[in-house]
C-alpha cells in the first residue's frame, strides 16, 4: 500500500527553529512565533513598536519544518541513530527475534500493507545495559539529555529568565528515577521528550483501531495530528486487525515516544481466549515490539489474585482493559499473574532496548464511587516494589494513576504514590471529576487533570468527548489534546515553571492592544480563535476592530481604559 503524505503546514505567522547543543552536536527544534508590531499615534503620527517573538515547545517534529521532504512511505528521518551507534554498546542484528515478527514478515498476504522500508533492529551487546538511566547513574550526559534540557528550556536564557533544567539537573534527576527520557533505540525518529515532575507537565494522547472500525490510513493520520496539535506521547492502542503492520507504520512516522499495551496483541494472538495467554506468547510480543521501536510499555504486573474478591466490591467492577484481562487470568488459572512472577525477565528484556515501563493502573476506578478504595490502593503498593525491581535493572519507570476521582480525593492520590512508588513519575488518566458528562467528559478529565498535575504529576493522559462512547475520529482527538494542554499549561503556570507565563503575558498584551491577530497565533488553537472571531464579524466586516462581539464599541472595558490613559496624558 502507499499512504499519500498528509499535508501539515506550520502554525501561521510562525517558524521552525534550531537550538544547537553546547555539548554535542545537536539541534532542538522549536517553533517561533511572530508578533505584529505595537501601533499607537502620538502628535499624529503612527508608531509602531516592535514585540518580540515568542518561542513555544513544538512536538510536530519535521512535519512543520519546510525544508524537510516528508514522505509517510520511508518514514521520518532517523535523529538519533548516530547517537546511539556512537556509543558503541550496541548492535545491528542480522535478523527480527521474534517469532511472532517472523511469521508476519514471511506472510506473502500482508505485502500490500506492510511498511516498504526495513531496518534490522538494534540491542544491547551481550552484558550491556543501553537505557538513560544506566548513563545517568554513570554520571553520563547523553546528547539525549542535553536535548531535553535544552527543550525544556525554549529562549529562557535569551530573556534573562533563571532556570533550574540543567544537563546535570537532567542527568540526577533520570538516575534518582524521579524523571525518564523514553527512547527505544529502535525508534531513532523520536525528539527526547522528558517526563517528570521538575519538568512542563507532559500530555499523552491514545489512537488505535479496533475490531469495528479504523484502518492503517487513519491510525497513521490520527499519529500526525497528534504530534502538530501538541501532544508529546503517542499511545497505539490497537486491538483490530493488523496490529503489527499498524504500529509499524505508526512508528516509522511519529516525533513523539511511542507507548503500548502488550496484552491486547498478546490476547489477539489467542483469538480473545484469557485462558490460553502464557509467558511465552507475551515474551515474544515483548521482544516483537521492542524490536520494532515502542518506547515505553503499560504493564499491568501489579493486579495480584486478591483483586478479584476486591473488585466484586466495587460498583463498576474492573475498568481497565489489560487489569480485567489479567484478573480473569489469575481466576482462571488459579495462581498469580505471569506478568507479576516474570517481572524480573521482563526487566531484562527492556534494558537491552532502552524501553521504559509504565506500570499500569489496572484497579483504577471507573467511577468516582470506586476512588480511592482498597483495591486501587494494594496494586499502588505493589508498583512501588516492582518499581525497585526495575530500578535495579536501571529500566525507567512511568506510575499509572485514575481514572475517576472527585476533586476532593485527588490530593490523597498523589500524596500516596509519592510515598509507596518513591517518586517515580506519575501518570494518569484524568482523574474524571464527576461521572455525569458522556460527551464532555474531556472537560470533566481535565479539571482533574490540572489540579492533579498542580500537585505533582508528571504526565496526563487525554480523555476525548467520546469516552465512554466511540472511537475517537480526527476531531475528537484534536479537542481532547486542546483540553489537556489547557490543563497542563495551567498546572505549569501553578508550578511557577521556568517561563511558563511569557506566552500568556504576550497574549494578554495582544488582547489589550486590540492585535487581533497575534492573539489568535499565540492560542493553543489559532484555526479555531480566528474562526470564531471572524463569525461574529459577519454583518460588519469592516467596522472598528478595537472592540469584540461580546462587548461591543461602547462597552469595551479595554477600549475604555486605553481612552481613560490618553486622557491622563492631556492632562
């Protein structure tokens, strides 16, 4: 198949932009916006004041970077490769590994679909561990960290403003496992993007196809948009057709970290049986995925035979897919889940790749009736002892979190992972605040978001307004990534982070200087601000624009206080 490049062009008014490393040769892309000039009359003369451009995080990759030839059918150009060959504790395999991988590859039938460029995968050399936090605990800057130093960073610096992300302040934080860096050797065309609570609030955003509906096409055009409306993880939740060839396609193309849920392709592989999943399947989906370039992983190894009786407790029972798969296992086989015994191979298995674990939520509550109960709480326990596990292997740890919680339990939430899971970086879903809004409840999610964000959380995960209810097309997940970034923005802005108001203090002086323009290019959505805007517009397209719809001429408060101060100048 040939899937026709999907045309993304830059923000309006703005660019593409290079920062170069101070200690490797590297280049961090950014997006610069431009800014109109200030215009005011004085004796009767326009004046015009230049405003300074403002530089903003770009997670769009070199899909917005005009001198780059994107072409979906060879992928993205690969960023890191060199880097990872230059540290010579890796190599090319002659051949996949898996089985599974195998088996698809040598499957005449799947040619019309198959991604047409091969890359054999790269591991570790026998002995070595290739993972950011083994260089960290070494004391080592991998261009990888300086990258996202550099990232988080944007044109502070330039603009006097003081920072605490430092190369060094990267490194410490990626070796004490309060911070990861999620980069699979095998995905060379992923930017670093860093994850951690000293760090901008993170967003990840979830495509994926399933048995009713969604092809290759879309998934790979869901991927794309993701990255250009802003968010900075990418989870491939397929459990439809193809999955193999799907996550290739979706790998090849993404800027972004890739995450996945093993189990779902696991179960596929045994047509939807519980009972017929082993170690041995998943291992080798383990090793097909990691091979492939997935960055990090959700890993439900904390859901113990006990949560079976505590789930008949709840009201909405077991809500999360790869929990109630493991809970009927465990039922079915009448012993602990292989993801729970096998924890340590699994380690073994990650650091030969640099994949990260993100040990997953899976007795988070599906209503805010089952928040916080003892269910939730037990698996949080034991994510903090397999958290020690993986440290040991030096494989980075993601913590998972709910799900539904009202506002007033959120607090308890986070005070807890803190203390059972040492400070690894939390990531959850919402929390949903209320369980009422089917069709809005990426408002809902995103009120807890923000505040649980503001209290700690590294990365949020989007809810779109089809949660509950469908798979989410284009325009769902473009709303749900709007209403996270507003959320993680705000928490950012709570935190006091590095910067985090420039943008906001340029859009607010935008406002009040009537520079209609800027304010639409500095909002998180300008296609849909100028829409608006120019809707109300329509009956009087070349009226006065120093005044909204909403206000109208004489009621201005702006307007107003701009006569009232060149009246005090007369004065």
């Amino acid at each position: 198949m040939e899937i026709q490049n999907i045309n993304v062009s830059s923000y309006p008014n703005s660019k593409k932009i290079y920062v170069e490393g101070k200690l490797h040769p590297i280049k961090v892309g950014m997006r610069e916006i431009h800014q109109y000039p200030t215009v005011t009359i004085e004796n009767g003369k326009r004046i015009e004041k230049p405003n300074a451009p403002i530089t903003v995080y770009d997670t769009s990759g070199p899909f917005t970077d005009p001198d780059i030839d994107i072409d979906i059918n060879r992928g993205l150009p690969r960023l890191r490769e060199d880097w990872v060959e230059k540290r010579g504790d890796t190599e090319i395999l002659d051949d996949i590994t898996s089985e599974y991988g195998k088996a698809r590859r040598d499957d005449p039938s799947l040619d019309p679909i198959r991604f047409p460029i091969i890359h054999n995968p790269r591991r570790a050399k026998d002995g070595a561990c290739v993972t950011q936090m083994h260089y960290a605990k070494k004391g080592i800057i991998t261009p990888e960290m300086e990258y996202v130093a550099i990232r988080e960073n944007l044109d502070n610096e330039k603009r006097g403003i003081k920072s605490h992300i430092t190369p060094e302040f990267v490194r410490d934080e990626i070796a004490a496992g309060r911070a990861i860096i999620a980069a699979n050797i095998n995905h060379p065309e992923a930017e670093p993007m860093i994850i951690g609570k000293a760090f901008a609030v993170k967003l990840n955003t979830n495509i994926g196809n399933s048995a009713l509906s969604s092809g290759i096409e879309e998934e790979v055009a869901k991927a794309v948009w993701s990255c250009y409306w802003g968010g900075d993880t990418l989870m491939d939740l397929s459990t439809g057709n193809n999955i193999h060839e799907t996550r290739e396609w979706i790998i090849r193309n993404c800027p972004v970290p890739v995450g996945t849920v093993p189990i779902y392709q696991a179960l596929e592989k045994v047509n939807g049986d519980v009972k017929k999943l082993t170690w041995e399947i998943y291992r080798d989906t383990l090793i097909e995925q990691c091979e492939q370039g997935v960055d990090y992983f959700t890993i439900h190894a904390g859901v113990l035979r006990e949560h079976a009786q505590l789930v008949e407790q709840r009201l909405t029972g077991c809500v999360s897919r790869g929990g109630s798969i493991m809970v009927q296992w465990c039922v079915e086989h009448n012993q602990e889940s292989f993801l729970y015994t096998h924890f340590e191979e699994i380690c073994e298995i990650l650091n030969k790749y640099d994949v990260a674990v993100s040990l997953g939520d899976g007795m988070r509550p599906g209503s805010t009736h089952d928040a916080n109960d003892r269910a939730q709480f037990l698996e949080l326990e034991i994510l903090g002892k397999l958290t020690e596990i993986a440290w040991r292997h030096d494989v980075q740890v993601l913590i998972e979190g709910p799900g539904h919680v009202p506002m007033h339990k959120i607090k308890e939430n986070m005070e807890k992972q803190i203390s059972a899971c040492h400070e690894a970086p939390f990531y959850t879903l919402g929390p949903l605040t209320t369980d009422i809004a089917p069709g809005y409840d990426h408002i809902t999610s995103a009120i807890g978001a923000a505040i649980i964000s503001n209290l700690g959380t590294a990365m949020i995960c989007y809810v779109t307004p089809k949660e509950h209810l469908s798979l989410p097309d284009l325009n769902d997940v473009r709303e749900g990534v709007i209403a996270y970034k507003i959320a993680a923005h705000a928490a950012d802005l709570a935190k006091g982070f590095p910067g985090a108001n420039v943008r906001d203090d340029a859009l607010s002086k935008a406002r009040y200087e009537f520079r209609w323009k800027d304010q639409f290019n500095l909002s998180l959505d300008p296609e849909k601000a100028k829409r608006y805007y120019l809707e109300s517009r329509r009956d009087a397209p070349d009226a006065d624009d120093r005044f909204c719809t909403m206000c109208g001429p004489n009621f201005c408060a702006m307007r107003i206080s701009q006569n009232i101060a060149e009246s005090c100048k007369e004065l």
